[in-house]
C-alpha cells in the first residue's frame, strides 16, 4: 500500500517552503497538504474549541485543504476527518521560513504542527530554513526527503519527533543534536497609539544570542551543520522527580499516584466544543 503523507505549517498554505516540502515528498507516497489559510506564526500547539473551524479546497488542487486554525487543528482535523479512513503514515510540518533553534521550538506553529501528529502516535518531523531575506530551499527540501524516507523505511522510537533545522549555507552536513538555548536580547515593547488615540504595542528584540554547549542545535547551526533534535511529547523533568519527591509541603500529605482501573483507558469527559450547536 502506497504511503500517505500529510504535509503542514505555520507561515500558509500559500507559502514557497509548504509548496516545496510538498514536492519533495511527492515520490515518497501520497501527498496531503492540510495548512492554515494564513500567517499563524508562534502559535504554538493551539487548538480550536470555542469557534467553527472551516476548511476548503485550495486552488483545485487534490488533497491540497486551506483551513482557518491553526497548525495543530490543520493535523487534527486531517487525522481524524479528512483522513480518517488512512490516516498519515508521516507528518511533515514546514518547511519554516525562518528558525525553530533553541527555544523557539516552543513558540513554532511548525513544530507544533508535527508534534500533533507524535500526539496521535504518527512519525512527525518538523522542517525549518534558517536564514533571512530569499529563501532558497533546494537542500532543505532533499534534506526533508531523504530524512522522510528514512524515517518512514525505519520508524521512530515510540512518542519520539525530529525537529529539523537547515542553516540557509549549509553544504549538506547534519548532526544529531540535543536542544541548545537561543535567546532574543535586549527586547522592546514599543508602546504606541492607533488613530482613535487606543494603546497597543509591537513586541521585538535587538539581538539573537545562541548558548549552550556542543551537541547542540544551535552549536550546530553556528559550524553550518544542519540539527536533528529528538524531541518527546512528555515534558517530564525526570531527573527532578526524587528531589521533588523529597520535599515537604507543610500541612500536606504526600501520596503515590497509582493508576485506577490496572491503568487502562478510561473515559473522565468530554472536550468541549464537539457538542456545540450552531444554533
């Protein structure tokens, strides 16, 4: 059976790096195109629950949907609507104009956009361009489906994730990284007025420092190297929890956490917005 493949982001779905993540996937299976209908940068993994979430055709082409949330509704709703009868063997997200080093990758629509499908226990990579000005994105799209074909021949170790970054002159290296820390210094908050005299304000920064050790992401971007950072979906501090565990609060007991039911599934609810009414 031939691979079906679902390609997100967060810059559009009008965007050159989708529209190039796409045709590189082309001959690795049956390509899916499901992205937000407008710029939804650093969005994160928002999801949409208090309003309709409404999705069409783009440009007639087939399996190519524009939708009007987010990058994780986007692999959501192709996951468990458009898709449902196959969903994704691979999530795609990107390619990202711009980076999603260091930190970033907790703000990026892109990377969010992947992350849902590792939520939903689908392979997921996330795909971003490091550079300014006209991006270029031959290698990175190569990169993308070299990796793509790789991970789909092999697999990921299970709640496992890449997050990709490409340096724009990188010459095709790549090292396997751990998560390095880019920070934006000497942030602005410009306070200024609308016409009718109303306050609001343009958040920005002056300059972008990369820290943290070799091995890193962004050590890694600095020599040129292309970065593969495994990435989970657990946030778990685990080599926290006996110091946590080992503290007192006063007035307190401090019990185990023991799973009901043997640990089997069990259903405590319902998300809110499915059984809304357009009424």
């Amino acid at each position: 059976m031939m691979f079906r493949i679902l390609c997100t982001n967060d810059d559009g779905i009008h965007r050159a790096g989708l529209h190039a993540l796409a045709g590189a996937m082309a001959s690795l299976g049956e390509v899916w195109v499901v992205a937000p209908d407008r710029e939804r940068s650093g969005i994160s993994q928002a999801i949409t629950l208090d309003l309709p979430l409404r999705y069409r055709p783009y440009q007639g082409q087939e399996r190519w949907y524009q939708v009007s949330g987010t990058p994780t509704d986007c692999t959501y709703l192709a996951i468990h609507h458009l898709m449902a009868d196959h969903p994704p063997d691979l999530v795609v997200s990107g390619i990202n104009h711009g980076s999603n080093l260091g930190n970033d990758a907790h703000y990026s629509g892109t990377v969010a956009g992947a992350r849902e499908g590792l939520a939903n226990g689908i392979p997921a990579i996330a795909f971003s361009l490091v550079g300014f000005g006209d991006f270029d994105f031959t290698l990175a799209a190569q990169f993308a489906r070299g990796l793509a074909q790789q991970v789909l021949a092999d697999g990921l170790p299970p709640g496992v994730m890449l997050n990709v970054n490409v340096p724009q002159e990188s010459e095709g290296a790549y090292a396997v990284c751990t998560q390095g820390h880019r920070a934006y210094e000497g942030v602005r908050i410009s306070d200024r007025r609308d016409p009718r005299g109303r306050p609001y304000v343009w958040i920005g920064g002056t300059e972008v420092v990369h820290r943290g050790g070799d091995h890193t992401d962004t050590a890694a971007h600095d020599a040129g190297l292309i970065s593969v950072v495994p990435m989970t979906y657990d946030l778990t501090a685990q080599g926290a929890l006996e110091e946590i565990r080992g503290r007192q609060i006063t007035g307190f007991e401090r019990q185990e956490a023991l799973a009901q039911h043997g640990g089997g599934a069990r259903s405590v609810g319902f998300l809110r917005g499915a059984e809304q009414s357009d009424e």
